[in-house]
C-alpha cells in the first residue's frame, strides 16, 4: 500500500523530465560517473564536463543483428575489462527484474550472451565474481542459480530443485513488495562461494485474479500471497562451494516459518556469513555471525520493542543490500531507534555496541557510507519534519555536523560519488527547484552552479505550510495551496488529499507539494483550496513515539487526527463546510472510505483508489508488522476497517479499482460493494480491466482516470468562491 512513491514519480516526469531521461552511475573511486547517451556509454567528469566514450553503441550489436542492445543497466569488472550489460528488461512484480544480459570483454570487442539457451527475458541479478571471470545469475523460469564461466562459455546449475514453489536466489511477492528484498543471493569476497536464499513457497494459497478481456474465455492469473494471519514462506539461507559442489544450509536459530530474514551478506574475510532475523511479528531483531566451516551460529546483537522494529530499506531507498563495515570489517554501522530517536550504532564481531550520533533526532535517510575515510553523510531536520538536510558524523561518533547551508530552506537531495569527495545537489521548496549542481564535501563548496531552475507562478496557487492543533493536542503539520484569485471574505471548497500510514509521508517542503497529479487543470485557478495533513503514524522525523503510536491503531489513530484536524480547519471562516471532499490512493484510499464512514458529518465527497476494504485481506509482513497478529487482537483489524464503517456512509463516494491489481486484491472492492449495497449506501463505482495498482496499463488509462477523478470531484464539490 505504498502507491504515494508512484504519485512522487509522475510529478517528477512532468517538472524534472531531464532527471530521469539520464541515468547516473558513479564510477569506484575517481569522482566521475557514467551515463548513457545515444552514442553508447559515456564517462563524465562533473567537474569540467568532459565526455569520454566509455563503450560505444556500435560496438554493442549482436551478430547477425542491425541493431545495438537497448541497455538499461550495467556493471564493471573490477579488472575494468569486462563489462556485464542488462537488455530487454521485463516486469515480475512492480520492477523490471528479468531481462536478458550480455558481456563486453574490452580486450577482445567481444560481445557475447550469456544463458543464451534459456528463453529470453528470463535472467535476474547477473553478478560478476570478484575475479571478474564468472557470471551467477537466477534464471525466473525455473528459480535456480547458475554460474557461466566467461573463457569457457560452460554453464554450472548450482541449484536443482527450483520450481514456481521453491526459490532459489530470489523471493516471493511479500518479500519484494515489503522487505525491498530482490537480488538474493551473494558471492563471497574471495569468490570461492555463493550465499543464497532459499523460500518454501509450497504452503502459501494462490489467490486468483482473472483476466476477462485477453481471450474469448478468461483465465486465472495466480499469485502466492499470505493473507493477514497466515504463515509466511519458510526462509533459509545455503552456501555453494564452487571448488567442492559442495551446497549447505546455514543453521539458523529458530522455526524457518515463523521468521524472516531480510538482510544477508558475507563478512569481508569469506569465512562467516551475517544475517538479520525477524520474528513474525517483526518486534524483535537478531543479528547472527555464521562460521561458514563450522556452521556455528553466533547472536551477537538482539533488540526488542513493543511496536515493530524496521530495516535497512526503510532508510536506503528501499533497498536493503550491503552490511555497513568499519574498521576492516571488525565492526559495522547499524540503525535503531531504541532510545527514542532512529540513531547511528557501532556494533562489532563480539556483539559490543557504541553511540555514533550523539544528537536526539532522527536519521532520516543514510546518503553515504565512506569507509575508507571513517565518514557517514545522513539526512536530517532537526527542527521541522517537512523538510531534508544533509549530515556528516565521523564513525568514531561524536555530535553530527550540518553541511548543507543554512540558505537552503527545504527538502535537500544529494547523489554523492562513491568515494564522498563531490556530490550532485538538488534543491527544492514548495515555491522553488533548483537542479544539477555540484559540490565538494564535505565542505558543500559549490563547484558547479545549479544548472536548471524553475518556479510555480503566483497564479498557479502557491503551497503554504502550516501547523493545526487538534481537540486532542497533538499538533499536525499541513500544506495548503488557496484559489489564486483567494478571497478572505468568500467561502471556498476544500479538497483534502490523505495517506495516512506508516509507509509514506505526505507533507513534504519540496516542489511537488501541493500539486494533484490526477486533477486535469488547475485546482487554484478553478477554485479550490487543497489541503493535506500528516497524522501520527506518519512515517516522519518526529521520534518514535509519533511513528509507533499507530500500532494496533491503523484506521482509528490516523483516522482521528486527520478528522479532529479538519474540524479545526472547519473553523476558519473562507472555509465552506458544505463542500468538503477527501481524496487517496492504497493506504490513502482505505484513510478516505474510513473518513467517510467515521466522520461522515465532516467529509461531503471522496474519491478512494485501489483502497484495502478489509485489513484482513492485505499481505501478512506489512499488516502484521503495524496490527499485530490477527490470532491476538482480530478486533484491532476490524475496527480500522473500513468495511465496519461502510454503512455510515452519507455523501457522494466514487470507488476506483484495477481487476489486475496484484498488491491490493480486487476482491476488496467486492467485498466493499457488497457491504454498500447491503445497507443501500449509493455510490458510483470504476473497474479497470487487468491494471495493476498503479492503474497506469494501457492506451489511454492515465488520462481516463484523471477525466473520471476532475469530473466527479467538481460535480459533486463545484469549484469557486461563494
């Protein structure tokens, strides 16, 4: 129920669509990156802007072809020689995570494909050994493992029992969507082994989406999928030998059901493997250092907490890959918020743990780990949750030190090169964004000035931020665009704009605030005034009490901040109360169907997308993780539930779904319908056929949605003064 991070994307294609159209790859050590161009791959020195053509696209055409590869990602030998390219990229579930992959070798000109027996597009995570003269790679057909030796062209299936059920070096659906776990499996530093995972898919129940629209008679489309309150996969991790054949489970403490391991990698020596471990109801973490020669598992660091306890991902763009070494792999980084605040840890081999950032705040997103030189660049805002600045802290700790420059109000993004010397820095606020500038670190000296620059104009409606205190004291931050001809003295709809979830913040200092990505035109210039407000819950920088106040609580500690918020905004005079209308996608879909039954004297209209009508109908690790066990509180999942308050329903409600959506079944519309129905609840309804959650399939569907949302919205909550 993460749809707001789709919301962010299309807002940027519209106002940053050169971000996007260049994909940047910082090179090792030597401050420069590359990029692809329409001559191939180019190397580029930020500094002076020079281009070196790294591999050109004529180099890059298969024999018998007339074309080049389209590449949409690549890797580099160490050696440099050798470069491992990946094409014809296809979708599993939200990302293109199959495709097929090729090797450049730069001595030769040769380009050769690897796995070329296999069907295309089946080959996943294709990494070169650390010799750079092997490939492992998932093949998604079958889910084993192979290895293809570069000289010889011989391929070795490391894993043989692979099936749709059992997966080898990758995961299931609920594992990708909410862990961010992908790519699994490793090669060991000294490339003599792979450390894998493995899931047991056998025991999960299918559920069924149908495609009605694709043939003359329709078909199932099944997805393994553990409701709330099932049982996971069973997870294990194994190890593979290439010099012995020799494949081994690593003997984890604990049932392989009832626990998650979400993060796995190899300590720099290649003897032991490290891992993280979560009990089902993710409240208790426990890291293990593995002797891979012994098989002897060590916990060298357990933590507890009341709520749940998240991972790597949640502050790493959610990719929870790597393990944060320090001091030549005797001790590693690692997060918690333990003590109140999400802060920086030292942790070494024999479970001893020490302080880094000596400063009550929150690490927002941690944006460089510099090894060599002992520094850690963070992201913070000490004093104001909608906004992103950037941190250093050296690893031996002490008090972090602000870099960006106390002139830059606002959400502040850094790409900084892998070896922490420069960085590209984008800048924006709710009036302004300044793009592509390059700075030292870490003394944030400008190198580069910001090479693009835009501003919303007064006309279009200008975002304000405020603060609101509800009945029950608990201040909530908002952003609010007025009608661009506002006048006090008039009375003006207002359309709120909610998520509402741990998953997502929506209040956010930064351009894309207070736009509408599915409104056709302009919500100020027509008339109204757009609202969102952050709820407890949120998952902002305001300490762990404001984020963990929701467990248990999803659906009715949310529910009431946003509408004890939007009571007091009921209070000020321009406000006309009788147009009041709600609006969300996932989350923010099931946050507006619970505004409406719960508060239905507050919200006249709503538009809910792709809503979760039933919490006991999402996936287990995201509902469990915030709701606890079903088996424990059922009743804390049905009084959140909007199919509870569905009756209560008074005003106007259009409900949007996909039939194809794999994240939130359809089966909850259904579910919702029928309960509306039963109590006679009128509504308007729109299905569309076999898209996803996104609802972005297909000729004409973004523009379909974004017709159907502006017309409703202004027939039922008329735009203008009064």
């Amino acid at each position: 129920m993460k749809h707001i991070r789709i919301i962010i994307l299309l807002l940027i294609v519209c106002y940053f669509p050169n971000l996007l159209l260049a994909q940047r790859f910082w090179a090792e050590d030597d401050g420069q990156y590359y990029e692809f161009s329409e001559k191939g791959i180019e190397l580029i020195n930020p500094k002076s802007a020079q281009r070196t053509l790294f591999l050109a696209n004529k180099l890059l055409v298969p024999a018998g072809k007339t074309n080049a590869l389209e590449i949409s990602h690549f890797s580099i030998s160490d050696s440099k020689e050798r470069i491992l390219l990946y094409t014809n990229s296809k979708r599993v579930w939200r990302e293109e995570t199959r495709g097929d992959y090729w090797v450049f070798d730069k001595k030769t000109n040769q380009l050769t494909q690897l796995g070329a027996s296999f069907p295309a597009s089946q080959l996943m995570f294709a990494k070169f050994n650390p010799q750079g003269t092997k490939v492992a790679y998932v093949v998604k057909s079958n889910h084993n493992i192979y290895v293809e030796d570069l000289a010889t062209g011989a391929i070795k299936q490391i894993t043989t029992d692979g099936t749709d059920r059992i997966i080898n070096g990758t995961f299931d659906w609920v594992y990708e969507e909410e862990f961010g776990c992908k790519d699994g499996f490793r090669w060991s530093p000294d490339g003599n082994a792979i450390a894998y995972w493995k899931l047991d898919a056998r025991a999960i129940r299918n559920f069924l989406m149908i495609n009605n629209t694709d043939s003359i008679y329709s078909y199932t489309i099944p997805i393994e999928y553990p409701k709330v309150g099932q049982a996971p996969s069973a997870c294990t991790i194994w190890t593979y030998q290439l010099a012995t054949d020799a494949t081994t489970q690593i003997q984890v403490p604990g049932d392989a059901i009832q626990h998650y391991i979400p993060r796995m990698e190899w300590s720099l020596d290649s003897k032991q493997v490290i891992l993280q471990q979560l009990n089902r109801k993710q409240n208790e973490s426990k890291i293990y250092l593995i002797d891979v020669a012994t098989n002897n598992a060590k916990n060298i660091h357990s933590e507890k907490n009341d709520s749940w306890i998240d991972i790597k991902s949640r502050w790493n763009n959610n990719d929870p890959t790597g393990w944060d070494w320090i001091q030549n792999g005797k001790a590693f980084i690692w997060v918690s918020e333990k003590d109140g605040w999400r802060k920086i840890y030292q942790i070494d081999l024999q479970g001893n743990e020490k302080l880094i950032t000596h400063a009550d705040y929150d690490v927002i997103d941690i944006e460089l780990f510099d090894a060599k030189r002992e520094m850690i660049y963070f992201s913070a805002s000490p004093n104001n949750a909608t906004q992103k600045y950037l941190y250093s802290v050296s690893t031996k700790g002490g008090a972090p030190k602000r870099l960006t420059p106390e002139s830059f109000s606002g959400t502040c993004e850094y790409d900084i090169a892998k070896n922490g010397q420069i960085a590209i820095f984008n800048f924006s606020n709710n009036k302004t964004a300044k793009s592509n500038a390059l700075i030292e670190l870490p003394t944030h000296k400008t190198l580069v000035d910001f090479r693009g620059t835009i501003s919303k104009k007064p006309e279009d409606g200008i975002t304000e931020f405020f603060k609101v205190t509800t009945a029950d004291g608990v201040s909530l931050d908002g952003w609010m665009v007025k009608p661009s001809n506002f006048n006090p003295n008039k009375k003006y709809p207002v359309v709120f704009m909610v998520y509402g979830e741990p998953a997502s913040q929506t209040v956010l200092d930064n351009f894309r605030a207070g736009m509408n990505s599915l409104y056709s035109g302009n919500m100020s210039k027509d008339g109204y005034i757009y609202i969102s407000l952050e709820n407890r819950g949120a998952p902002a920088p305001k300490g762990t009490e404001w984020r963990k106040s929701i467990y248990r609580k999803i659906g009715q500690l949310n529910i009431r901040d946003q509408a004890l918020g939007a009571k007091e905004i009921l209070k000020w005079s321009f406000v006309d109360s009788s147009r009041i209308a709600v609006w969300g996608w996932s989350g923010g879909g099931s946050s507006t169907l619970n505004l409406l039954g719960q508060y239905p004297e507050i919200y006249k209209t709503g538009i809910a997308i792709a809503a979760v009508a039933d919490q006991l109908l999402y996936d287990n690790v995201y509902q469990e993780r915030y709701m606890g066990l079903p088996q424990e509180n059922l009743e804390d999942f049905q009084n959140g539930s909007p199919l509870k308050y569905a009756k209560n329903i008074k005003g106007n409600l259009l409900y949007i779904h996909g039939t194809g959506d794999d994240n939130v079944h359809y089966q909850n519309a259904e579910v919702l319908i029928n309960e509306l129905v039963k109590n006679n609840v009128q509504f308007q309804f729109m299905s569309y056929p076999n898209r996803s959650h996104s609802i972005n399939e297909g000729e004409g569907t973004s523009q379909h949605l974004k017709t159907l949302f502006t017309n409703y919205l202004k027939q039922h909550c008329p735009p203008g003064a009064r």
